[in-house]
C-alpha cells in the first residue's frame, strides 16, 4: 500500500545507498520517478528497481536480462553489466544490504513510525509474539503482527482482539520474516491503518540475508537457542552469531529482553547496554511465582522491578511460562501498565498449532465421557529441543498414555532426525512415526533416519509420572509404529487411544498444507484430528 507516499526518484532514494558506502560504480544519472523495489525479475513491473541478488545456487545478475524486458528502471548488482545491457546499472559492495536499505527508503521508513518490537530465538517466538500483541490492544495501541502464522496489519473484527484472527487485515505468512520490500510494505500499511506498535518474528534467516537492515526496533527479545536451521548455518556459534546481529541493531536506550535460563541469554546480557532478564530458575529481573499446571491454563504472579502482577491466561505448560515472561518484560520495558498486561495476557485464547488443544476430556458422567475422554494436541514442535518442552509439557497432564505422532521434514536438517526419536522413545508410551513435509526425499528413508535414535533401552517416566526425571520410569521401549501416511498416522493414534491418553500431533502446528516432493497438497492436522475424533464417536455409538 503506497497511495499516501510521494513519488521517488532514483536520485532520491539512491542516496540510501550512498550514505552507507555502498555504490562502487553506476551508469548515467537518472531522475525517472520509481515505482517500487523487486528482487524477482519475474515479478519486475515496468519503472521498478531490479537488485540482483546472489543465491546459492544461481547470481540474480544472470536474470537481468528478464527484468530488463519488463522495463525496469535500474538495475542493482553486485557484478558489472553485460555487454549491451543499455540501463542504468548500480554497482554495490553489497546487494542484500542494498535491498534491505532501498526497500526501507521507498516505504519512507515505517519502523520509524511505530514501536517495533523484535523477537529471535528457536522456540517461542510466535506465541510471544501474539502475547505482545494482545498487550498492546489492551493498552488502547493497535498493534501489527509478522511472523509464522500470519501477518496483521490493521484491526481485528470484533471479538477477535485477543485471538488476533478472523479480520480481513490478516492473511496467512508465507515465511517467518517477509523479504525486505514485502516487509517494508507491510509495515508502512500497519502506520496507514494507525497501527502504533508491531510485534514481529525476526528469524535467523532473515538476519543472515539482512532482510531487517535500516530498520529501527523498540525493543528486542531472545527466547532461547537450540539446535535447528543448521542446513542453513554452518554450526550453533553461527546460529547464534546471526541471532545476535538484532541486538547489536538496537538503538542507544532500547531495552533487549534476554532469557537467562538460556546461557546464550546470559551472553547477551552481559554485553547488553539495557538488558531486561527473566527466568524461572535463576535470578533475573522478571521472575515467576509457584507455578502449577493443568489443560485449563497458568495462573501465577510475576515479579518484576515495577512490583507484582498476576497473570491468568489460557496458555498451557511450562513453555508458554517463559513465554509469558517474555512478554511482560517486554511491557513493563516500554513502559505499559500493568493492568492492560494482565487483561492483554488473559485476552488471549490461543495461539494457532502452538498446544492447541483440539479435545479434551468432557461430559463426565455422561455418555459422552466413553468417546471424549481422550485428549488430543496439536503443536508445531520440529525440533528435539522443541519436542522435549512439549512432551514434558503434556506428561503431567495425562492420567493415561502418552501417545506421540511426528515426522522430519525433508531437505532439512538430518541430523536432528534420530534427536528427535531419541526424545519421542524416552516421553512417550506409543510413537507412531509419519510423514511431516517430506519435499524431494524419500519418507520412509526420513523415518529410518528417526528411528535410529529409538533404543530398546529408553529410560521412560511412568503414565502420569510428569518429566523424565522425577517420579518411577519404564525402561521398556514404547510401542511403535510407522505409517508413512500422515492422515492414516493421525487416525490411527486415536483410534487406539484409551481414557485418560493424550494424543499429541507434532510438527506441522498451524501449516494447512503437506509438501510432498514438487506437489503442495492441502493438510490440516487440527481438521484431520477432529475427522478421527468424529469418526471415533461414530463408532462408539455416539452422537
């Protein structure tokens, strides 16, 4: 959305360039009035500027041809134009960066605008990210969202404030940070549609491809660091190097909110020129009170250096404890009260695929108790770290068997594949193994790979027993299955559920697709769950 935005020229918005350094030759001077930033020459509209980005598999100045035929205006480029190329072409140190600053630029700096809060780290991004948000709507401040499930960009319809869903500004993310001219756009509508603050997932993708260079953020959070993304990284120091680099982008006075139970937290705050800590088990500025668990939510106080606030919300497990944290360091940094933090928290229903519950015991006393005695959760965990939270997270809050369904994704990180078995063998009772998004490989070679990590020796707590180190503990190995099809696997976990068994999906969370190898197919394991339980009732006789 540019309607509001003066027209550019390239001598403008070129000079984003020019502070930084960046140019290293150009052709002509040129005044021709810009109508946009594209990095995709298919996608080129005629008086845009076309930067070539260098892939890993292909140099974006090999396709300038293409973007030149569209009639673009410029083209930006780290190598020099080819003979007989008559455009202006702008040689750069840096085409990435120059991306970043030129989209930032066009969009007139939106983060400038608004208080932009930017939250890293493996787990918990997402869910800390709606919580922020939610706080800020209970602040009276409309607040946009970027991240994994969706991008925000104005209101939402009545009654969806706290779930943060439903509004015809929201629609579906395509990846966790936008490149830098989507992201920048969606920015500057947040500031047309009186947006005054934006809680947004900055992933270490985008970090690394500077997709987030030239903005100005508020504030910073870090969750944790675990391992994940190393078929992008070369190895956990670069992971965290490129985590990092929002931290050093913080203005003079903006506050980093770091989790100190994390040592990669502890880095940071020692470095830090305002750091804000939280923790639950050492000493930190935000800091909870007892905690106690059950699939109706948290209640606990929070102690921070303002006083103590108490939080109720429907979030589930210890996990969503940090997340909570999180959010309300991050509050209580920027200043808001502490009863919109609490009404903000408690607002909020849910999170999409992030423990979502899709059945939980009812009707007891009733007919219904024989089919609905079953719980089942759905949670997009696809890492070992992110698995062990969650299956810990869902020990305690099983009076029967724990029953675990989950698959790798395909041209992804292998190595946490046998991780990742190693964690479903040791929590749970039954692991059925499935397809997660299998893409080009082989799924059945993906969960040979998983299985590995399934020793007949695990070390499992006994039903109801809570985390794997405390209570009694099975050494027998869990029951398991393989079915390579995802909405047999489903099925089949809840077909063989008993009364007091939770049944948890993991992997795919929110996602409403299965990508498997060049086909994107419709799948949604919240929808396929509920056809089993539907299916379950059916055959039980009741209706």
């Amino acid at each position: 959305m540019t309607g509001t935005l003066a027209p550019m020229t390239w001598t403008e918005l070129s000079g984003a360039l020019r502070n930084r350094g960046l140019i290293v030759g150009e052709g002509p001077a040129l005044d021709r009035v810009i109508a946009g930033i594209a990095y995709d020459s298919r996608a080129v509209a005629p008086g845009e500027v076309f930067v070539a980005l260098r892939g890993q598999h292909a140099d974006g100045t090999s396709f300038a041809r293409e973007a030149i035929a569209r009639d673009a205006a410029v083209i930006v480029a780290e190598q020099p134009a080819q003979k007989g190329m008559d455009i202006p072409w702008i040689v750069v140190k840096n085409a990435r960066l120059a991306l970043a600053l030129l989209a930032n630029a066009f969009y007139r700096d939106p983060s400038r605008e608004m208080r932009v809060v930017g939250i890293t780290g493996t787990n918990g991004k997402t869910t800390t990210a709606y919580l922020i948000a939610s706080i800020f709507e209970a602040a009276g401040v409309r607040c946009g969202l970027l991240g994994t499930v969706a991008y925000r960009t104005g209101p939402a319809d009545v009654g969806q404030a706290g779930a943060l869903g439903g509004s015809k500004n929201t629609r579906d993310a395509v990846r966790t940070t936008p490149e830098a001219p989507e992201l920048q756009a969606l920015l500057r509508e947040m500031v047309e549609k009186k947006c005054g603050a934006c809680a947004m997932e900055v992933s270490s993708h985008a970090l690394s491809l500077r997709r987030v260079d030239g903005m100005t953020f508020a504030a910073a959070v870090f969750t944790n660091l675990t391992r994940d993304h190393l078929d992008f990284h070369a190895d956990m120091e670069a992971y965290f190097k490129a985590k990092r680099r929002l931290f050093d982008m913080l203005p003079p006075g903006a506050p980093s909110l770091l989790n100190v139970d994390d040592p990669r937290g502890v880095a940071l705050a020692e470095a830090g020129s305002r750091a804000v800590t939280y923790a639950i088990s050492r000493k930190a500025d935000i800091t909870p009170g007892p905690l106690s668990f059950s699939l109706d939510g948290l209640q606990f106080d929070v102690r921070t250096p303002r006083g103590t606030l108490r939080v109720t919300s429907k979030l589930v497990g210890r996990p969503n404890v940090y997340n909570i944290l999180a959010a309300v360091a991050t509050a209580t940094a920027l200043g808001i009260s502490f009863d919109a933090i609490e009404r903000g928290i408690k607002q909020l229903d849910g999170v999409p695929g992030r423990f979502q519950l899709v059945s939980k015991p009812t009707g007891v006393g009733t007919a219904d108790v024989k089919v609905n005695e079953v719980t089942v959760v759905v949670d997009y965990a696809h890492t070992d770290d992110a698995l062990r939270n969650l299956l810990e997270t869902a020990r305690p809050l099983a009076s029967g068997r724990l029953i675990t369904v989950f698959g790798c994704g395909g041209d992804r990180d292998r190595t946490k594949r046998p991780l990742m078995g190693a964690v479903a063998g040791r929590l749970s009772d039954v692991v059925v193994i499935t397809s997660d998004n299998p893409r080009s490989e082989d799924p059945m070679r993906i969960i040979e790979e998983i299985q590995r990590g399934i020793t007949p020796d695990t070390r499992r707590p006994a039903p109801g027993s809570g985390r794997s180190d405390r209570g009694d503990v099975r050494t027998s190995s869990p029951t398991q299955l393989t079915i390579v099809d995802r909405r047999d696997a489903i099925s089949k976990a809840i077909e063989l559920a008993r009364s007091g068994d939770l049944v948890l999906i993991a992997g795919k969370g929110h996602e409403k697709y299965q990508v498997i190898g060049d086909r994107i197919l419709p799948f949604d394991d919240v929808a396929v769950a509920r056809e089993a339980l539907a299916k379950r009732r059916t055959n039980s006789g009741v209706l």
